[in-house]
C-alpha cells in the first residue's frame, strides 16, 4: 500500500473517532445499556456508549482478556503471553459498570439479560460483543478433549501456551500439520501468519522438519505476498495443500495423531486444527444468531434483523465484506455506539463509513497488510471502491521492515484505546 493510501485511512478512521467521541446528552435519566463482551469490540462500545451519556453494565467474566492478535508471535516464541493481556480497570475509573459473569440467557419481551447466577439485569438496548466458539461437532474426531492434544490456538490464553510447547518439544525432522477452515472464520488472514511463523521458528531451530497446510479453501486474504515469501523464506519447510489438490480436513484421529483429507492421511508430530466456527453461544441463546451460526445485522446501526433492541458487533456479526477482525470490531463499536446513542433519544442514523486494516507478520521485521473501508449498501456493507489497498508485490526489506513496525505501533495504539 502506498504512503498516500495508508495516509488516507488513517486520516479517515482519526475522522471518525473524533466524530463518535463528542459528547451527547440525552436526558435527564440515563437511559441503560447492557453490553455482552470485554473484547475489542465491547470493551470500545462501552467507553464510547459512557462518553455519549448512556448508563452502561459490560458482563465480561474474565478478569483479564488476552488478545488474538499477535498471538502468533507468542506460538512462534517471539513475545510473552503477558503482552497480550489486559484488565478493565481504566473502563470502572470511567464509571462503566463491570459484572464478572456469564450471560445465560435473554427476554427479549421484558429486556432482561438472564445471568448464570439467576440474576438478570434490565436493558433498554442490548450490544452483544460475544465472538466466536467453535464448531466442535462439524469435524469428526475433532472435540474439545482432541484440542488438548491437537490445539486450535484460535482463542489466545492455554491453547496457545500448548501450541508453542509442543513445537518447542517436537524432534528435529518432525512433521506440524495445519488445518484450514473454509470460510467465515475469525481472522481470515491468521492462519497464513501463523503457518509463515511456525515455519521460521522451524528454520530457525528444527531445520530439517517440515509444516503441511492443509486448507479448505483454494484461495485467501493476501494470497500472492503470503506466497511469494514462503517462495522466498521457507522453500522445502511449509508446503501448503488448497482444496483442489485434496487440502480439505475431512477427520482426525487424536489416538494416530492423523489428520485425514478426502485424498490422504498426513501423520503429524505436531497438530494444529481450526475447526469451523460460530458466534458465541450467548448468539444463539438471545436468538440473534441465524442457521448459519452467525447473526445477520442492518448495516447502519448493528441492529440484530431477528430481535429488536439489540445489536450485534464484532466476530459475532455476519458485516458483509467486512472481515472477522480486532481492528472490524473496534470500528463497528464506535459506529454501534453513536448509534444505539440516536436511537435511545429518537433520532435517526446517518449511514456509516467503516474501516479495517489487516497486518500479518510473516517474518521478523517482515510485515504485509491490506486496508479496506466499508459502507452500508443493498442491506449489508460493502467495499467502497477504490478506498482500500494492499501491500506492494516484491517490496524491498525496508518497506517490509516499516510494515512490521506499523502493526506493532497498531496493536500499542489500539490495546491502548479500548483497555489503557
């Protein structure tokens, strides 16, 4: 992407959180608003929501998020989990009310959220921020006793501690299989980080083993730089395996420690599953979530198309073209925000501008990213044409260099706005 480009982008997210950050009054009475999630898209709701005058209650039952994104540097050995982790302490010093518990259940007649206590608390809107769970019953063999042995890592905390071990542990000359999920999935773009990362952990330590990507999928986000570096870096150490060729993960086998595709068996030292995905059980529980495990939204406001007075942002949402991602979330919570903040008072509103930029490591001090902004259009959201870009083909070391320091600068910038 261009220096002009990124410019851009950033210029037109400062515009928007400067927007959504003015100060509104709606009365004398705060009006009450629940919010279901302490990620990067409820943690951001909540601050936004109190700033805009809205009393809010985020439910969170963890004492401490820890972050996906530059997760896979931990797996790689490269940073410390603890650099992923976060409290919500700045949120209480706001006035943001913290309940550590679980959401079990929604009435959505007498807006009430149903707590795994038997408490419930009252809404007048509801924001459901509940990521992702996953798919444990659409791979056979594949449960939640298997990741215990073959890891997903796709929630940060343990199973991404479990993953690195393993690869730490593994002789030199073993084998890492990686299956690929098709599509929807959180990050799109993370599991070619993460397979770029575990291949030069392999290079680096275990040079004579070799990593097998077995994908779902024939094509993905960045697909050319993600190749042209495994060209360049890691030739005869990852080899990926797309669907046409037979990549597709029809069974394991934790006792083999076999993953199985419609053509082959690839024994593994080291499993990395990703199942397919949903929204988070709480989704289903308030009834946002449709067949498709995921929740269809009005692309203005976030509104849940299947239950009034609620919204859905972040993993959760089905947004069109906009991607499963922290920096997504993020954006759809201020636009969220400033809307369930109109609504609560009676006013309509304005059609949206989103933003989302994509950073992948696939070295160190070796960066790639692709950036995109989104507006409502036909009932969902949609590409603004000519608004986004990708990192450049065969860019220098430098450049590449610059891209990785972006995404660090990112990930401080962003941790920093919704939990700092």
């Amino acid at each position: 992407m261009s220096s002009a480009s990124r410019r851009g982008v950033l210029s037109g997210a400062a515009t928007l959180a400067f927007s959504l950050a003015a100060p509104c009054v709606i009365g004398q009475a705060r009006p009450q608003a629940v919010i279901i999630g302490g990620g990067f898209g409820g943690a951001t709701c909540a601050r936004y929501l109190n700033r805009l005058g809205v009393a809010v209650t985020l439910l969170e039952p963890n004492a401490t998020y820890v972050a996906c994104p530059f997760s896979n540097l931990v797996i790689h050995g490269s940073r410390d989990l603890a650099s992923q982790q976060f409290g919500y302490e700045a949120l209480k010093r706001e006035g943001i009310v913290i309940v550590p518990e679980m959401a079990a259940g929604v009435d959505a007649d007498a807006r009430l959220v149903r707590l795994a206590s038997g408490t419930t608390l009252p809404y007048d809107r509801l924001v459901l921020s509940p990521g992702i769970d996953m798919r444990f019953d659409a791979l056979p063999g594949y449960d939640d006793a298997a990741a215990q042995i073959m890891p997903h890592a796709w929630k940060a905390g343990p199973q991404t501690l479990l993953l690195r071990s393993q690869l730490e542990a593994m002789r030199d000359g073993g084998v890492v299989v990686m299956s690929v999920p098709a599509n929807p999935y959180r990050c799109p773009p993370g599991p070619y980080e993460r397979a770029s990362l575990i291949a030069h952990y392999l290079k680096t330590h275990k040079p004579k083993s070799k990593l097998i990507v077995l994908d779902a999928k024939d094509a993905f986000s960045k697909q050319k730089l993600f190749q042209m570096a495994w060209k360049e870096l890691y030739p005869g150490i990852l080899e990926w395996v797309a669907l046409g060729a037979g990549g597709k993960t029809t069974e394991v086998s934790v006792k083999d420690m076999v993953v199985v595709t419609e053509f082959d068996r690839h024994k593994a030292d080291v499993a990395n599953i990703i199942p397919p995905q949903q929204a988070g059980s709480i989704a289903v529980a308030a009834g946002v979530a449709d067949k498709s495990g995921w929740c269809p939204i009005d692309p203005v406001t976030f509104a849940s198309k299947l239950r009034p007075r609620m919204h859905v942002i972040g993993d959760a949402a089905i947004a069109g073209a906009m991607p499963k991602s922290a920096f997504a979330a993020n954006s759809q919570a201020k636009v969220c925000a400033s809307a369930v903040a109109l609504l609560l008072r009676g006013e309509t509103p304005a059609s949206p501008k989103l933003l989302n930029t994509c950073y992948s490591i696939v070295a160190p001090a070796y960066g790639i990213s692709v950036a995109d902004v989104y507006h409502p259009a036909r009932g969902i959201l949609v590409d603004v044409e000519g608004a986004g870009g990708v990192s450049t083909l065969g860019a220098s070391s430098e450049v590449r260099a610059r891209e990785a320091a972006y995404a660090d600068s990112w990930f401080k910038t962003i941790s920093s706005e919704v939990f700092g």
